[in-house]
C-alpha cells in the first residue's frame, strides 16, 4: 500500500512571481504536488520548471469545457507550459485545483508525469477540464520543482503541497 508524506507545504501570505520546492529529498518512490492557485492577471497560465532545465520538456494535452473539447502538443520547451490556473477574470474567490503525479522521480530515466486541472468561469454552464501527459527527457534525479506564473502572479491563498509516495 502506497504511504504518502508530507514533505513540504507553502501557501502564499503575499502574491509571488514563483514558487520553489527546492532540495527535494531522493528518499520516496514517486512524487506528488497538490496545489489550489489563483492569479491576479486576466488570463492566466502557470509554467513548470524541474531543476532548472531550460529544455527537454514535451506535453500533450487534452481540456474539455461544457461546449467544446481540444486537444494538442507541445515539444521541445523551456519548461511544461501552459499550466491553466484561475485568474482574475474568473469567479472570485476561486482556486483552480490541480495534481500533479511524477513516478520514479529518481531514475536515471526520462519523466514522465501526468497533471489534472479545473478552471471555474463566472458562467453557470462553461467550466475547463484538463488532462496532460508530460515528458521530461532528462534522466538526472528531480531535486527542485519551480511553478512560475506566466502572466501576473500567483496570489495571496494559492497553496502548494509537496509529497512523496513510498511504496510497501
């Protein structure tokens, strides 16, 4: 049975441009980041970058709201983005939710990882889904995850959670 442990929590007391989980312990199985965010931009997106590696990164996407569908991908990046997250533009007070999962984070292997998300809108019938599966072709170790906003910054609330996964 799966153990998940907290290893780190950050939840923001004043807007910021980033966060850094940083000197992520290579003692787990696989990690997993939960975060509730929220920009202060009209339109928002986020970007991730894994130990400061400007390329490597490759996505494919689906999202669905309640009247359209899309797919794409995305490959050879600086970073995984676009990332969607609430911005302010969308109903107030909201955080969009987002899991992050990324399996055998210490292998001397590609990434691959998988990232679910929810956007609310100030409409009663057109709300976002996303689905991603996420490649980083880099077999180094993941010791640092940045989230960076990609227009405005991450607001006051927006929370962030860092776990390992050990395996038993």
């Amino acid at each position: 049975m799966a153990t998940y442990t907290l290893i780190e929590a950050k939840t923001l007391s004043a807007s910021a441009a980033s966060v850094t989980f940083s000197s992520i312990p290579a003692t787990y199985t696989d990690l997993v980041v939960r975060m509730s965010t929220r920009s202060d931009a009209v339109t928002a997106n986020m970007s991730i970058t894994i130990n400061s590696f400007t390329s490597g990164y490759s996505q494919t996407y689906m999202y669905g709201s309640g009247t359209s569908a899309a797919s794409g991908r995305i490959t050879g990046a600086a970073s995984f983005t676009p990332i969607a997250i609430n911005a302010s533009s969308h109903t107030a007070n909201t955080f969009a939710p987002t899991e992050i999962y990324i399996p055998s984070y210490t292998a001397s292997q590609n990434k691959p990882i998988s990232l679910y998300s929810v956007i609310e809108l100030n409409s009663a019938t057109t709300n976002y889904i996303f689905a991603e599966a996420e490649l980083l072709s880099q077999t180094a170790a993941i010791s640092s995850i940045t989230f960076a906003g990609s227009t405005g910054n991450m607001v006051t609330g927006s929370s962030f959670y860092l776990y390992g996964i050990s395996n038993a």
